[in-house]
C-alpha cells in the first residue's frame, strides 16, 4: 500500500474543519499541549507535573483539581463553555491549568491543614481574633470553643475552610500571574471574569433561599475576584453591609506572602459573620447523636458547596510550597492583566446575528495609510498552537484510518498467498494495533536509551557507504577512467586514472525482521533480546531512511502474524507497536517466513534482506522435526532465487539448530553489544 501524500494531506485539512470542541479538548495533543505549559512553569522549581483533560457535562461536576503530580480539567466546565470562540476556550483551560500549578507551587499545605486541625480541636491558629468591635461574638465562640463544642468548631471550620480556599485561590493566582505574566495571566484573569458574571445575582440568591453565609461569601468572592459585585437588581440590605465590613480584612490579607495573616484574616472575618453562621451551628446542635451530628455537617457540607460559587477545590496535598513565599505583589500587573482580559472578551465574542437593512454607509476618510510599525498580534503564538493541535487530531484521525485500511490489505494479501503443501489449509491472521496506547510508549521511554545507543553506533559504520551510493563520488587512483591524473605517475603501478560515480538512481535496500514468538522463547530471555534487537534495527533503518518492515508470529488455532512495522507506515508510533512483542504459543515457521519474504519481494530495491530471529524449534500443529526443517530449507531457497537475501539469527545455544536449517544463512546475535560489527557488515556488504 503506497500512501497519495497530497490526497492524505487533503484529508487532514478536511479532517480538521470537522473536529468537535469535545474532540479537541479531550485529545491526547491537546493534553500535551497543557502538560508542556505545566512543565515548564513547574520544573523551574523541581516539580514535575501532568495535565488530564476530562469531558464532564453534569451539573456540579469538578472544574479542575490536582493531587500534586496530576492536573485534571474538565473541558466542559460552565466557565470555559460560556466563552463563545476556540481561542477563548483554550485560554480559559490554560488558565486554570495556571491556577492548579499556583496550589502547586505556592500554597503552603502544611500550614493549612495545622490552621483547620487547631478549629476542629477548639482552638484559633495563629492567635484569637480581636475583633474590638463585635466583642460578644468573640465571647460567644471562644467559650463555646473552650468547651469543645463539636458542632460549633466543626461548623467554624467547614466555614474557615471556605474562606481560606477563597484568599488562598487569589493569592496563587496573583504571583502566577507575577511569575508568569503571559498566556497564564492572560487565562487566569479571563476565567475570573467570567466567573464573577456567573455568580447569581443577590436577588435572585435570595429567591433560591440560599443559606445567608452562602450570599455574603459568594459576595466575597466576587469582590476578590473582579473587584466589583453582581447587584443589576439594586439590591440594598445587610449582605452589602457585612460585605463592606470583610472588605478592609480583604485587602490587608489576600496578597500577603505569610499563609498565617491570611488565617489570621478569616478568623476575623468568622466573628463578623457570626450571626449568619451562628444559624449552621444551632442546626448541627439538634443532632441527638453521633451518627446525625455527622450526618447534619455533612449536609451542611453539601449545602454550602452547590450555594457557593466553587473553583477548584484545594489539593490534599503536605509539605512546604516550592517556591519561596516572599516579595509583593505587583498591584499594576494584575491590573494590567484584567485589562488585556477584558480587551480580549471584547474581541472575540459570538456571532452577530443576522439583521434587516436597508443601505450600506460609505466612509468620510479616503485614502491607505500604512502601519510600518505593526508587531503583530499578542496572541498569533496561542492560535498556532490550537491550529497545530487541530492538525495534530486530524492527522491521528487521518493516520488511524490509513492503518486500518492497511492492515484490511495487509490480511488480503495473505489471503491471496499460496502457502505450499505443507501449509494447505491453514488460516493466517495479520493483527496490528491501530491506536498506540499510552502504556506502550511508556515501556518503550523506559529501555530505548541504551538500545538507541547501539542503532547510533551500527549508523555510522554504514552511512558513508550509504551516503556516497546516494549522493555519488570521485574515484581515483584506477587503472582506467574518463580522466588521467598526472599526480599519480609517480607511483609507477599503473593507476592513473579517475572517474566520477554518479548517484545511484534505483533504491538500494529494504529489510524485513521476522521474530519467533512461541512459548519456548521465553526460555533464558530469547523474547528480550529479540525485542531488543528489533528495536535497534528499527531505529537504525529508519534513521539512515532503508525501507523496514518487522514481524512477529505465533500459532494458536491459526497461525498469528503481529505487524509491529510496515514499510508504508505514516503515523511514526512503530517504535511502540514493538513493545507488545511476547512470547505466545507454538510455531509454524514457514507459513510466517513465506507470507514475511513475499511481503519483501514486492519491494523495488534492488537488494531485500530478510533477518529471522528464533530458537530454531518449528512446533506446529502437525508441523515439526525433519520435515518442518526441509520445509524452511526450500522456503529459503525459493525467495534465494527471487532475490531475498535470508538470514537466522540464533540466540545462544540455539545456534546449532540454526545452522542446520539455514545453512549458510547463520548470525549469532547472543551478544546484543556485537550488533555493531555484525550488521553493519553485513548490510555493507550488500550495499556496495
């Protein structure tokens, strides 16, 4: 199968234009694309970190959350789907994958979780509110505190747990957007606008019978937020008060570097709004045991969490933040970054809907003007990135039905293919994987390195041979040419002549590796080292451009072809269909050879090396011992004359076996680090 360039690139742009936001967002591209951001702003400090997109449209489904290795963003968020174009869409998530690297980077776990333990055991951390002001609530909670009250420290930490996430989400996000002052900042300040225009207006909070606390903190938020409230009913009462009174605690706390005045903060901020939190308490207290006191908090819990507008939840994480938690926040850059979110918004907004008119204005300034000075757009970088994505969706897309397609080819022509006399009546299978997990480009990061090592050396003892056959060269110091060099009368030995060798117009080489998978090649590592071996081949044909096709096979109640690499493949992940190479069950050797050699024959070069990896034991079902061996003996012979060049390959003490059937087609492969000198000369050989 021989790929149309032009009309699979055709495809792809076609492809493209069909991707759905869900396809775009959720994609293994797309997760990258995040992932790469989240690196960089991590491992500045020695904190590596991964990005998993989600697509969850169910109310009340998490925005984004973390566990300190892993970053988990929902697509589907209300937030990010509110905005109305791609571009936005992509900032929004950039932006909360900022928010979920500020938690990592600069929230100070450990004090959190001594600041809410304190609450829950009766006691405030750092120090008592004084609260001049409201003296009887201070009164009121600490002697209901000095008694271990459960239901009210229980109650005051759910509450303090709220605020705090509150301050301690817009301190992170501030110095992310101090330290960061791009795409983050950018992302950060959109998603906070457009979160504060989410959140219900007082009145009609107060028309769903939200909880009191839930009004006033979801006023706090939207101050901290955007500096401004949702209030287009004119509401005026006792929320904009108490608001009013949190306000200058606010602002002292939310961008100070020490985590403790933040604490220090909410517990002033817990006595100001005790009369809104005094009611949660007193319906905890009705609990009359145990189990309903846990069940009345829970609730409470529960009530609070869909009343509240919620970001992202804060990390169960511990430990010091990793990055020093010192300096000031620039107050102008994050105003100069709510401005470039709101010019932004302005920009890219939805479709104008279609409207009757009766005429088209003309202008009143005539003439071109040109702008020398134009830099371009701010933005041009993150809207290639997206196309690049949407490229890369499509491409995979493209690439996953071209494979398919291949693989459909790859079991026609097996069919089609006369297996002989001894194979008469028997079924092949051709599998190849399609999509390439996840886990398999694991496996093959983990052990490539020593192995690319070996393909590095093997490609330079080859490429000048390759390189002079593709490219040409001068040849002198002959005894015959096209030109005489006066230069070499002095040797007296009759060489004095050059000529020029012109570049080898015909392909020179392809190669086909065929592995044994039987049982018994689990045996003393054979599988391993045949895998190994397969992966240094690959990469070592694939680097100096030869054409390389590998196989594995088997027998179950058919005989089973595995095609890990194909000459025609497109998609680049062959590499990692290798690491489901196993050994499996039996082995009808020359069923497998015939279909491989075949396969290679079709090929224009002009030389076809076919390699055969096995411990020399053909085990069929009916096929084995001396006829099984004469067998493979004529199979070899048959595609000798069609010009395939067959080697065995024998690991350890296989080698006798080996020898027998193969013959002068023998190499000892027992000794991976010996693949240097042996397959570079043994392709030189047939490259000259």
């Amino acid at each position: 199968m021989h790929a149309d360039y032009r009309l699979l690139k055709k495809q792809i742009l076609e492809e493209r234009d069909k991707i759905t936001d869900q396809e775009l967002f959720t994609s293994s591209a797309y997760a990258d694309y995040q992932s790469g951001m989240a690196e960089t702003a991590a491992k500045r400090y020695h904190c590596g970190v991964q990005v998993i997109m989600d697509w969850d449209e169910s109310v009340g489904a998490d925005v984004a959350y973390t566990d300190n290795q892993t970053i988990h963003e929902n697509a589907a968020n209300p937030i990010t789907t509110s905005f109305p174009t791609r571009l936005l869409k992509s900032y929004s998530l950039t932006g909360l994958t900022g928010h979920e690297c500020g938690h990592l980077l600069f929230t100070d776990f450990t004090a959190l979780a001594l600041y809410l333990r304190s609450m829950e055991s009766g006691s405030f951390y750092p120090s008592a509110p004084s609260a001049a002001a409201n003296q009887y609530y201070v009164k009121e909670i600490q002697t209901a505190m000095d008694s271990k009250n459960k239901a009210v420290c229980q109650t005051l930490a759910k509450c303090a747990s709220i605020l705090s996430n509150i301050l301690e989400d817009i301190y992170i996000e501030a110095r992310m957007c101090q330290t960061f002052p791009g795409i983050f900042r950018l992302g950060i300040h959109l998603n906070n606008e457009r979160f504060a225009e989410q959140i219900p207006s007082i009145q009609k909070q107060i028309d769903a019978q939200y909880k009191d606390f839930s009004i006033v903190v979801n006023l706090i938020i939207q101050y901290c937020k955007a500096g401004e409230i949702n209030n287009m009913t004119g509401y005026q009462g006792d929320y904009l008060n108490y608001l009013d009174a949190c306000i200058p605690l606010l602002d002292d706390a939310m961008y100070a570097p020490d985590p403790r005045e933040r604490f220090q903060a909410v517990n002033e901020i817990l006595i100001v709004l005790w009369p809104y939190i005094k009611p949660l308490v007193e319906e905890a207290e009705k609990a009359k045991t145990p189990e309903a006191a846990k069940e009345s908090l829970e609730k409470l819990e529960e009530t609070l969490g869909n009343q509240v507008a919620g970001g992202s939840p804060l990390p169960n994480g511990k430990g010091k933040p990793k990055m020093k938690r010192t300096g000031k926040i620039n107050a102008g850059a994050l105003a100069k970054g709510k401005t470039e979110a709101q010019n932004v918004m302005k920009e890219e907004t939805g479709r104008i809907a279609l409207q009757k008119t009766s005429h088209i204005a003309g202008g009143t300034n005539p003439g071109v003007t040109y702008n020398l000075n134009y830099k371009g757009s701010e933005y041009e970088h993150a809207a290639n990135d997206i196309l690049e994505t949407l490229t890369k969706i499509a491409e995979d897309k493209v690439n996953l039905a071209y494979e398919e397609e291949l693989s459909e080819e790859l079991q026609q022509h097996a069919k089609e293919l006369h297996y002989g006399d001894a194979h008469k009546g028997i079924h092949l299978f051709i599998h190849r994987i399609s999509h390439v997990e996840q886990r398999l480009k694991d496996s093959y990061d983990q052990v490539k390195d020593p192995l690319l090592t070996i393909s590095k050396r093997l490609q330079k003892s080859v490429q000048e041979v390759l390189e002079k056959q593709r490219n040409g060269e001068k040849l002198t110091h002959l005894p015959y040419g096209r030109r005489f060099e006066p230069r070499y009368l002095c040797m007296d030995d009759g060489g004095y002549f050059s000529r020029t060798r012109l570049p080898d117009e015909n392909p020179e080489l392809a190669v086909a590796l065929l592995v044994d998978e039987s049982g018994s090649m689990s045996s003393a590592s054979r599988i391993t080292m045949a895998q190994q071996a397969a992966i240094i081949l690959y990469d070592f044909c694939k680097s100096l451009q030869i054409p390389v096709t590998i196989y594995g096979h088997t027998e179950e109640s058919a005989v089973e072809l595995y095609s890990y690499a194909e000459f025609d493949s497109l998609d680049n992940q062959d590499c990692y269909r290798l690491m489901d190479m196993c050994a499996r069950g039996c082995n009808r050797d020359g069923a497998a050879l015939r279909f491989v050699a075949d396969h290679l024959a079709g090929r224009p070069e002009e030389v076809k090396i076919l390699i055969l990896i096995s411990d020399g034991q053909p085990n069929g079902h009916g096929y084995s011992g001396t006829e099984a061996e004469a067998d493979l003996r004529a199979i070899k012979q048959e595609y000798q004359n069609k010009g395939i060049i067959l080697f065995a390959a024998a690991i350890g003490s296989d080698k006798e076996r080996i020898k027998r059937i193969y013959q002068d087609g023998f190499l000892d492969i027992t000794d991976l680090n010996r693949l240097p000198k042996l397959l570079p000369a043994l392709i030189s050989q047939y490259i000259q």
